[in-house]
C-alpha cells in the first residue's frame, strides 16, 4: 500500500518558518525534490541549522520559496461530499481506484461516517490483496 510517497517520489515539500533545525537524514533519498515552499523569509530560512551540508543533501538541487506554501493538490474523487482539496482526497481516490471501497453511493462518501468492524476487515482484506 503506498500511502505516502517513497523517498524518491517526494518532489516538493512545505517547511513552516517554525523549524530551527533540518536534520541530517530528513531528505535522505529525496533525489527528486524540486521544490521547497517555505512559510518564512529568506533571512529565517539562512538561520536554520541543516546538520548534513546543503551542498551534500536534496535541499541544495531544489528551488527554495520563501514566504510561500506548497499549492494545494486538486484531486477529483468523484464524490460530492469529498472536496477535491481535502487532505484525504488521495487517499480516496487511492481506495476506491484499488477496488477497497466505492463510497455509499455513486455520487457519496460518506467521510464522517462512523465504519463498523466488518466494514474495516473488509476494507483492510481488500488493501492487502492490492
């Protein structure tokens, strides 16, 4: 199941202007990382600690924008009670392309209904012969 992307599919990333310290392994494998959104200006961003030299890590290949965030992905699952900017919208259409679940109706989800324990070994037998 790939929920979340492997290294080596991560191609831009959103750091708030919070973080202090990058660490050394945090972008390890990352070799496709193209794009840096980072909430803070170009001063707090050179003030953050990178542990490994950015010259030897994937933050020293990638575009780095200050006072910006990452553009929210649009994705289309097909349900109208699914907005297409929804954190769980991939993870949706991830299910329902897989065969995992097809939504209470043809046009509904449903994602703050509650699933009973049948519908979750259902859903989970379902993911691991994907």
């Amino acid at each position: 199941m790939d929920w979340y992307p492997e290294p080596k599919k991560l191609t831009s990333v959103t750091i708030p202007s919070s973080v202090t310290l990058i660490g050394m392994d945090a972008f390890y494998n990352c070799d496709n990382l193209t794009d840096v959104y980072y909430e803070g200006s170009e001063a707090q961003w050179q003030a953050i600690k990178v542990e490994e030299p950015i010259s030897n890590n994937a933050l020293s290949k990638a575009t780095i924008h200050y006072n910006s965030k990452m553009p929210e992905k649009v994705v289309n699952t097909g349900f109208t009670d699914v907005p297409s900017t929804a954190d769980y919208a991939e993870a949706v259409k991830w299910a329902v392309d897989k065969g995992v679940t097809a939504g209470t109706s043809a046009t509904t989800f449903s994602p703050d209904s509650v699933c009973t324990r049948g519908q979750i070994v259902s859903f989970l037998y379902r993911a691991l012969k994907k």
